[in-house]
C-alpha cells in the first residue's frame, strides 16, 4: 500500500477510535437543565400537596407552580459538548453537585433535609404573616452558664436587649450581635407572666456568644396543614410552598387566575434568599405556561440575562413583599420588577 494510503487508513481508524471513545468514555461533568415545575395549589399523583388540618380550605383559578433543576449524570463526551452547546443546559463539574467528599446517597440525603427544613420555614413564616406569632421556648439550660439559675425550661423568650425575638434564627443572630461575655437584657415570660433577666454570653459551640440554653419554636395557632411532597431535594421551593400555604388558608385567591412560578429559600421570618439554576428554572417555568416568575432580589442580576419571551420578572425579598407583589397584579398595577 502506498504512504497516502497507509495516511488515509490510519486517519479513517484513529477517527473512528475517537468517535467510539467519545460515545463511551464518561467525564466528571453533569448537565443542569430545566426540572419539572409543580402547582403548589394542586395534586400529584391524586394526593393534594397542601391539606388544611385546622381552618378552612379556599380554591384559587390559578397556579402557584415551584420550579426545579434536573440534573443529567453519566455524560460521555458527546453528551457534554452537546448540551454545552444547547442554551436549556449548564455543565458543569460534577463536584459542585456531588461533593467528592460525600456519596451520591449522602447528598441526596442531604438535599431532601434541606426540603424538610424548608417545607418548616414555609409553614411558620405563613402562620405568622396570618397573625400566629412563634413563642421561642427554653427547652433546657446548661449548668454553668450565664442562663443557669435565671432561666428555666418552659420559658418564653420575648426579647434580646429590648428588640423582639421572633424565631430560633433570630434569637441566634440577636445573641451573636455582641461579644462573648457581653451582658443582655432578656425579656422572658413565665407562667404567663412578663419577667427579665441580666445574662452574661459564655462561648457557643460555633465560638460565638450564646445564651447557654437550648430552645424550640412552638406556634399556637388556629390554622394547621400539611405538605406532602416527595422526590424534591433542596431549599428553593420554600417561598412558593409559603404562598400556598396562605393561599389555600384565605378567601382571597392570590393568582388572580394566573399561571405563577418562582422560587426563593425562606427562613421562619419570611425573608426570601436567593438560589441556584435559575436560567434552568427560568425556562421550566416559561415552558408550564406561566407568565409570571416571583424572583429573590439576590437572582434579578442573573435573571434578567436569561429571562425568557413573555415571561415578567417580579422581585421579592420576603415572604410579605411577594403577597403585596401578587395583589398588586391582581389589581393590574405595576409590581416591583428586576
């Protein structure tokens, strides 16, 4: 065979190889694109996500749809380019999914307590927008600590240097605004009765001021439901599960018969914090036909560059300025845009 085709030949084989190898070889990298989108208002699988335990079930013409990101793993190198190169798709490196410090059963754990915690925040912070306030209660205290023999399990705790205490997390931040050792006026009541007590901070386990005590949120409250959602994992569903939560609990339907996504983690005071994948969960929503996306104040930067055709972004950064949002539009006058 003459040297041109023993080029040709070898180039046609070594061609081949790649193309087989590209087919088969896995790379570290996943695909996020867009998840599936669910009414918070609806069913899945026949079973309603939000049933009312305690009070009175209202109806809505809408949706309250949260969005979510799917996540593509065992690329080849095919696989990769192509959705590198397809606009609904982000690839990136699989350890910023899946820490190479924990297992894929580890994460997925993980993120499904992250869901738990945020089905909870979205439960509390809903109550306490329809009037139940969170009594932060002493569960135990430490023996040698600034609390031991002033405050006591069954204890309400009211306030940290006169300023309201509303949550858990709250309470922490509160604390922690102040050096270790610094002294605090705490407001607590006790057998119904509104008392106070000067404690001064020792050193938490974080190495930052604490009070000494453990505590539990309790919120008595006439309204009670429950949320049955599985196959979630992560935080940024909490907002939209909040806005369900009062939507299903009031007469008042927040959709205006519209079709509303969004996302946004929410902690027990309404505050609305911002997320990962939001081009993914951009066209998951634009895709299930809504017209409006509830944005964290922190993802309007980022939104903006990706938002799709007919798609309105409203910014919100509580759980309080998303209903106002909502009943601005309902009104047909303008929300606060990103």
């Amino acid at each position: 065979m003459e040297r041109r085709g023993w080029t040709v030949l070898i180039g046609t084989v070594l061609v081949a190889l790649l193309t087989v190898a590209s087919l088969l070889v896995k790379v570290p990298y996943v695909a996020l694109g867009p998840g599936p989108t669910v009414d918070t208002l609806g069913t899945v699988d026949g079973t309603k996500i939000i049933t009312v335990q305690r009070g009175t079930a209202s109806k809505s013409t809408g949706q309250l749809r949260l969005v979510t990101v799917s996540v593509s793993d065992d690329l080849t190198l095919w696989s990769a380019m192509y959705d590198w190169w397809d606009d609904r798709y982000a690839v990136v490196p699989r350890d910023a999914v899946y820490p190479p410090d924990q297992t894929e059963q580890q994460t997925d754990k993980q993120q499904q307590q992250q869901f738990q915690d945020s089905q909870t925040a979205a439960e509390t912070a809903a109550y306490r927008e329809l009037g139940c306030s969170v009594d932060v209660t002493v569960k135990s205290v430490a023996a040698g600590s600034g609390a031991a023999g002033k405050l006591k399990a069954g204890d309400v705790l009211d306030s940290v240097d006169g300023k309201p205490v509303t949550s858990t997390q709250n309470l922490v931040t509160l604390v922690q605004g102040k050096a270790v050792g610094s002294k605090r006026e705490i407001g607590y009541t006790r057998d119904g009765k509104a008392r106070t007590a000067t404690i001064t901070t020792g050193k938490g386990d974080s190495g930052k001021a604490a009070l000494g005590v453990t505590v539990t949120e309790k919120q008595p409250c006439k309204y009670r439901v429950k949320v049955s959602l599985g196959e979630i994992g992560g935080p940024s569903a909490g907002m939209m599960f909040a806005l369900g939560i009062v939507d299903t609990l009031t007469p008042a339907d927040l959709t205006g018969g519209k079709v509303i996504a969004g996302t946004g983690e929410i902690d027990a005071d309404g505050r609305v914090g911002p997320i990962g994948g939001i081009q993914q969960k951009l066209l998951g929503a634009k895709r299930d036909r809504a017209t409006v996306f509830l944005t964290p104040a922190g993802n309007c930067a980022q939104a903006k560059s990706a938002v799709p055709d007919g798609l309105t972004l409203v910014k919100v950064s509580t759980l309080h300025g998303a209903l106002q949002a909502l009943s601005e539009l309902r009104a047909g006058k303008p929300a606060p845009t990103c």
